[in-house]
C-alpha cells in the first residue's frame, strides 16, 4: 500500500494547495491513504469543525494534529464525533477525543495510526511518548501489522530515538511540528519508514508560515506581538511510502515537495 503524508497545513493557504492537489498526487501515485496534520489550519493556530469537513472532502481520508489543536473551542465536540481527527494520545486521560485509531485504506486493508506529542522544547503536559506507545502498538498489532505514529515534536533527538524505539514494531513514524521538511528519510531495520519532519504545506515565503517582517520584529524587540499567516510561495510538503500491507514492513520512503497549480 501507498500512504501520502502531508506536512502541517498553514492556514488558507495550505487549505487551498489541499483542495487542489491532493486528489491529483492521489491518482498520480496510486495512493491508498492520505494523512494530514490540520493543527495550523484556522488561521494558523487550531482548527475548525467546517476545516474539518473541508479536507476530508479534498481527498484526505484522517487528520493528525499537535498541542495546537486546543487553541479553538468549537473543535473540542468535533473531537469527540469525527473519528476521523485525532489529537496527541498522550495529554493527561479525561480530555475529549482520542490519538489512536483503526482505519481502511481504499483497497480495504486496515491500518491504526497513533498520534503522539514530543515533550522536548514542548508544553509540559504530556505523558511519556514511549511508555504510551507500547501498549497502544500491542492493541493495534492484534488487528493490523500496518501501525503508523505521526510524532508531533520539536526536538530531532527525541524524534529519532523514538522512532529506534518502536523500530521492527511500528511501519512508519514521521514527525511533525518545525514546519521544516528534513532530509534524512530512511528505513529503520528494513522495516520502519521514518523523517524526522515531514515539512509545512503553506507560504514558503514567511518564517515557517508567518510574515517575515512581524517575525523579525518579534525577536530583536522581544516584544510579544501578532504574527499573520504569510501567503507568498505556496508549496505542499510530503512523503510517500511504500509499505508491505501483508507484514507491516516498508518498503521505500520519498520526500515530495509541490508548488501551487
């Protein structure tokens, strides 16, 4: 099976490379299952119930996201009924929605997905990443051999030694978070896909999705001020991956950058 991978969406503008080029790299590449990290696509920050609707009607089939998910309230009774929008399994137990789930692609094979939050450089909040996979990894096995993780993180180290961690167990891991498309793709043990950050679907021409000068401003002032999406350059970052349906193993992993039609 083929798995597209599309880097965190930023605002409209990554909206709009969505709606008009996901269902072209779907025929173009045979893909199977298409993943989205939505966190940034309100405006930057969070994400809608009409967002929602909005990619799932653009050819995505589950939206992973990350500790922006909270930042809209009206997303909250979303999360509860779309189990189609996952947020990281590892906030404290008791808030709504849930980071795992059990999913078939369009050849009616089943794959589970689990999204995790780093805690390096992150809000102080999360549980251990690596205690919480491990259990979930074992649900996930007794139904499919196809598990993949999206590790929403800041820090490379973590990321990959995550990824070391759940090798010959999870079939791909890829991080999400810098908004920086990595080139150190590989397969961990011929077995386990990985990149360390699967890269931003937005404004190229920004400082990871912002307006340059508001950004710039901010760091030599210090000043806390507003910092408005960005909308010069827009470019779709992703990864496909090639994984064995019958045993869970990849097979290749492909970096794939694309400019607006």
């Amino acid at each position: 099976m083929k798995i597209l991978v599309v880097g965190d969406i930023v605002g409209s503008v990554g909206r709009r490379l969505c709606r008009d080029l996901i269902k072209g790299l779907v025929r173009e590449r045979g893909i199977d299952f298409v993943i989205a990290n939505a966190e940034n696509a309100a405006a930057g920050s969070g994400v809608t119930p009409k967002i929602t609707e909005e990619f799932l009607s653009y050819g995505i089939d589950m939206l992973t996201s990350g500790n922006h998910i909270w930042r809209r309230k009206e997303i909250l009774e979303k999360l509860i009924g779309e189990p189609r929008l996952l947020r990281p399994h590892n906030y404290p137990a008791g808030l709504p929605g849930k980071g795992v789930g059990l999913y078939e692609t369009k050849s009616g094979k089943s794959i589970g997905i689990i999204n995790l939050m780093g805690r390096v450089f992150m809000p102080a909040i999360a549980d251990c990443p690596f205690r919480a996979a491990t259990d979930e990894i074992e649900k996930l096995k007794a139904k499919t051999p196809v598990i993949i993780i999206d590790f929403h993180a800041e820090a490379t180290s973590e990321k990959i030694a995550f990824a070391r961690f759940v090798q010959g167990k999870a079939s791909l891991v890829f991080g999400t978070h810098t908004h920086v498309q990595t080139a150190d793709e590989t397969v961990f043990g011929g077995f386990t896909a990985y990149i360390s950050d699967v890269g931003m679907t937005g404004p190229f021409d920004s400082v990871i999705g912002r307006n340059t000068e508001q950004i710039i401003k901010r760091f030599i002032t210090q000043v806390p001020d507003r910092a408005d999406v960005a909308e010069g350059d827009p470019q779709l970052s992703a990864i496909v991956v090639d994984i064995d349906a019958e045993t869970g193993k990849a097979r290749s992993i492909e970096r794939v950058q694309k400019k607006s039609l």
